[in-house]
C-alpha cells in the first residue's frame, strides 16, 4: 500500500485529495504543510499531498513554501475536489449557544458571507480543519463550534448545525502529489510545467523571463511570488500548459533560463 503524507488530521479534505488521487492510499497525518513535503524527500512515505490553491481563498502560501524547501521533490499529478464547509459542534450545541467557530484560516475566508451574516460568531484559527472538529469535540463545550467537513463531523461525533456554508457552491481546491521521481509522460499528451524562479532585481527581470512563454504561444496559467529570505527579494512560481515533448517548451525553458539567477522545474505532469 502507498503511504501518502498529507497536512491535518483523518476527515481533513486533504485526506479525501489522497483518497481521490490513489486508490489504495495509506493516509498519514502530519501536523504542517513542511512535515508533508519533508516526509517525501526522505522516504518516509511515498508520496505526499498538498493544496496549492481555492478557488475562493487563492493560493496557499505554506505549500509553495514546503515545496521550495525540498528541491529534490517533484510535482507529478493534481488533483482538484469539491470543498463543502459545515458549522458542526458537540450534542446539545446550537447556531443559538456557538460563539466561536474554529478552523485553518483558509477554510475561514472561504465563509466571509456566512459569519458576516452571524456577527456575534467569533472566528478562530486553528492549523486544521479536521484538527479542529476534533479539538471541538474533545472539549464539549457548547459555545465551541468548528468549520469542517461532513466527514469530519461524523469522525468525531459532532452534530452538524449548517452545511454548504462556503461563499459558493462550485468552491473547489486544488492540490499536488509530490514524490521523488518525476512523471512519466506519454509523447503529445496534454501537459503542465511548473517552474521556481529568481532573477536579478533589474527593471524588465520578470518580462524578459516571460517573453520566451508568450511568443511560442505557453498559456500561463499562474504566477505567484514567494518571499527568498533575503530583503525585498522573491521566488517566482510559474505554471503553463503545453504537449509533452514539444521540443518548442524545450527552446523556450532554455531561454528561461538564461535571463534568471536560478531556474528549478518542479514537474512536468498529466494536464487532465
């Protein structure tokens, strides 16, 4: 069985990316989006799993973080799967007796109308949603409330009070599958790249790196920028789709590369 490393705890939604992208997954829980990426480049587990962006929160800064810290890993696949929040707290809570509700940060904002519309409801962060539907249900307390999934709440024996409370019902993540090796890839199959850059910090740095994309016709479907550690100085992470082995994505990442201080591809992979 595969051992795959995810960020939360069991009934997370990043379980359920697991359980979507392999068939025969051994989840293993780890508190941080780092542990994740640090289990899979040494050999803990087989591969690991991480959300990169929603469609209502944006981009999730800690994975694109864990994944620059492991230069040796490689992003192989996606997956993207539904996100349906719950307000759920212990037996005898109601939405009248809640008055904080807990989860991953990212959860939170993805519920901006529904705790407009319930002022009175405090917010809380906690390092998971999963996490936090258990650290509910462990307290019984009746004015503690945790924002989470369906599944969650029937793991840890929580009443739901209100479900599908996300800002938009189509809300949807989508994570990446990190493992060792790269993919393998059929010849003129659908494909994405996703590069980790630096440049100089020059007038024109970052057009010049995109110049080579846009005259043979890359889409460019994202591009984030990371903070080095260093003052006022930036990773850039660039995804865009192509062929597998069109030998243009090969002359263009060769042109990439001569105008960045370093140039890193992260994974060529299945554009499904």
């Amino acid at each position: 069985m595969v051992r795959v490393a995810f960020q939360g705890e069991l009934g997370a939604f990043s379980e359920e990316a697991v359980q979507r992208a392999f068939a025969s997954g051994d989840p293993v829980a780890c508190r941080e989006n780092r542990d994740v990426a640090r289990q899979v480049a040494r050999g803990q587990v087989d591969a690991g799993v991480l959300p990169v962006e929603n469609t209502l929160a944006g981009s999730v800064p800690a994975s694109y973080d864990a994944i620059l810290a492991e230069p040796t890993l490689h992003i192989v696949r996606e997956v993207v799967i539904p996100i349906h929040h719950c307000i759920m707290g212990c037996r005898g809570a109601s939405l009248d007796t809640i008055r904080t509700i807990e989860s991953h940060p990212i959860a939170l904002a993805q519920c901006a109308n529904w705790f407009a519309a319930h002022p009175s409801v405090h917010q809380r962060a906690a390092y998971d949603t999963a996490g936090a539907a258990r650290d509910v249900a462990a307290a019984r307390d009746a004015t503690r409330g945790a924002l989470a999934s369906r599944i969650a709440a029937a793991r840890y024996g929580l009443e739901l009070l209100a479900e599908n409370v996300e800002d938009r019902g189509d809300n949807q993540t989508r994570f990446v599958v990190l493992e060792r090796a790269p993919a393998r890839m059929a010849a003129n199959s659908p494909a994405k790249t996703v590069l980790i850059l630096e440049v100089d910090n020059r007038p024109g740095s970052l057009v010049r790196v995109l110049t080579p994309l846009s005259k043979r016709e890359l889409n460019l479907t994202k591009l984030e920028s990371r903070p080095t550690g260093e003052p006022w100085t930036y990773h850039f992470v660039l995804e865009f789709e192509h062929r597998a082995g069109d030998p243009v994505v090969a002359a263009a990442l060769c042109d990439v590369e001569r105008e960045t201080v370093r140039m890193r591809v992260v994974g060529t992979y299945s554009r499904e």
